[in-house]
C-alpha cells in the first residue's frame, strides 16, 4: 500500500516511504552496478531511466513539500540545471550573500552573454519585490551562506511577475523539515543533498522539488542530456542518510542553539550569527589570522569544508570570498555531545 505524505509525521515519511514493498523484498533497495538494461523492460539505459534507490530518493524528499523531485549528481549540477533552462538575454537577480558556486555560474553566465545579474541584500524585500516583477530566474538563498540571513520568502513568492519566471529557492540549510518554500510561493526548490541530505559527509548529490509536473519533465530531459545523472553507490547512500534527517537535524539544531548563545557571551567573539532554527552558526573573532588558529587548534570539531554531517565541521569563509568579513568563522553543528563541543570551542577561543 502506497503512503501519503498527507498523512504521516515528516519523520515517519521520511523513514517509511519509498521502500519495497512486496512479499519477500528487501527492506531497502539494493545497489544495481550496471549501465544498462536487456530490451522490452521499463528501464533501457542508466543516463535516462533512474533504478529502484533514484525514484525512492526523489520520492522521499519531494514527498515533504508534495512535489516532484529531480535528482543529479551534485549541489552544482542542480544549480546548473535551472539555470540552463534560461533564454539568451534573461535577467536574473540573487542574493549578494550567496553560496560561492551560485555567484559563479551567474558571474560566468553573464560574462559569457547568457544573461544579465542583479545581486541584492537578502533581507531587503522590497528591492526583491521590485525585481521579482521584470527577472526571469529570481533564485533566493534562506538562510544565506555564510551570513545567515532570513529573507521574507514568502512576500517574494507571492509578488507580482511575469507568467513564465522562475522563483526557485535554495533550501539547503534550512531543509523541507524546517521551511517549505513551495508553500510560500516558490517555483521550485534545490537542496544539496551532500549536505543534510546525505548527512554523512561521504557523498555528493543535489536535488530539485517543483510541484509542476511539466517543469520536472523539462529539467530530467535536460539531465539526461548533460549526463549529470547521480551515481549508484551515491544514491543508496543518500537514500540510507535521508532517513535519520528529522533525528539528526533536531539534535544538531538544540546543540547549535545552546552554542550560538554562548558564543555571544564570549570575550573573543565580534558576532554571533544564529537563524533561531537550524544547525549553522557564524561568528566573527578579530581577524583572520585569529579565525585560522581558532579552526586548527580544535580537536572535537573538524577543520574542513562542508556542512550538514553528523559531525561538526568549521572553516574561515573568507578564503573563499572577500565580501564577507575577514575573521567570520562558519560552524556547522553536528551531533556529538553539546557540552563536548562547548568545551572544544571554549578552549581554543579562550588561547
């Protein structure tokens, strides 16, 4: 019997669906290593027709916000996506605090002709509402990365626009568990499932949720075409990591809480930046030199990049951007002991 969303704690959907379900099967679907298929069954090619574990992990997370969902390969390979289905001459408009991958393929784009860019402060709505009535592609990010700040997703999902442009929202930090934006007006939503997702660091993937059914048609044609497919062993760990999300996020998020608060109470620490939901935190300490030796004397909390794992990961964003201020440390909080992550934190600000 099939299961609807409708009626189930995102929890339980989340755990619960899109496993096999006949007598005998196996409670989860298995690897298939094989790129292609004998004639006369449903699936032919593995570029075009997804296996068992793909059409489970789409189902799975688009079931959250009742949508269809698109897998790829990567984060990126989704952003990229979306952006392909623009027309020569688009305009579009994104966060000016954004994750760096995005403002490179639109700073690309733009360099190339493809299209013309605005960038706006995320939490300036009304300069979003204006645009959102001339762009072709308004791609939101909330909260930023690594700024952490909240857009008014909603006031912009619903203001004026054109019949055929695009509000897509990128999701990832705060999950389906957290923020639906196809509620509040969005085309569609990509997520990196690397991320939260996944929640292991040991995989890359990117999905896209859109209750039009024919966009979601429009963007698997163009992922066949530019083979940014994902991969077996990359989707069953998806799939796998996807069922802990709800466990994993609300532990990580009563551990970010408790951090942020004091981190703000810390003689070292400028800034402390904390959504009120979620598992990411930044700060700023002095300047980037002190950021660097903060990150590498940690023991507990792993210098690297990345976020959304079980484990605590931390890095200076300014080796990355130059927008951002210099000494601006970026947490993802993961779900070891709190009071172990404190006293890992605590230590190295304290030297």
């Amino acid at each position: 019997m099939s299961l609807d969303p409708h009626d189930l704690d995102p929890a339980t959907w989340l755990i619960a669906a899109g496993r096999p379900e006949g007598p005998g099967d196996a409670l989860n679907h298995p690897i298939i290593a094989t790129s292609t298929f004998e004639h006369g069954g449903q699936r032919v090619y593995s570029r075009g027709e997804a296996t068992e574990a793909w059409e489970a992990l789409e189902l799975v997370v688009g079931g959250l916000e009742r949508a269809h969902g698109v897998a790829y390969a990567s984060g990126m390979a989704a952003v990229s996506a979306v952006f392909d289905q623009l027309s020569v001459g688009a305009t579009v408009v994104i966060p000016d605090d954004c994750y760096h991958g995005v403002s490179q393929v639109a700073a690309t784009g733009e360099k190339l002709g493809r299209w013309a860019v605005t960038s706006l402060p995320m939490d300036d709505t009304a300069r979003w509402v204006e645009a959102r009535a001339t762009a072709d592609l308004v791609w939101a990010e909330s909260p930023t990365n690594p700024m952490l700040i909240v857009g008014d997703l909603e006031a912009i999902g619903r203001a004026p626009h054109r019949p055929h442009a695009r509000f897509v929202v990128d999701n990832t930090f705060a999950t389906a568990l957290r923020q639906q934006p196809l509620d509040l007006g969005a085309d569609a939503v990509m997520q990196s499932s690397t991320k939260f997702i996944g929640g292991h660091s040991d995989l890359l993937g990117g999905i896209v949720t859109t209750r039009d059914a024919a966009y979601a048609d429009t963007l698997r044609s163009a992922r066949t075409l530019a083979g940014s497919v994902p991969g077996t062993l990359e989707t069953f760990l998806a799939l796998r990591g996807v069922r802990t999300l709800a466990m994993r996020l609300a532990t990580a998020e009563a551990s970010a809480a408790t951090i942020a608060a004091r981190l703000a109470e810390h003689v070292a620490v400028d800034v402390v930046r904390y959504p009120g939901f979620g598992a990411m935190v930044s700060f700023d300490v002095a300047d980037a030199e002190t950021a660097d030796r903060v990150c590498q004397s940690l023991r507990v909390i792993r210098h690297a990049t990345s976020l959304g794992g079980v484990e605590s990961l931390i890095e200076r964003r300014s080796r990355y951007s130059d927008t951002v201020p210099p000494g601006l440390v970026r947490l993802s909080v993961g779900c070891e002991g709190t009071e172990d992550l404190w006293a890992d934190l605590a230590r190295a600000l304290d030297q």
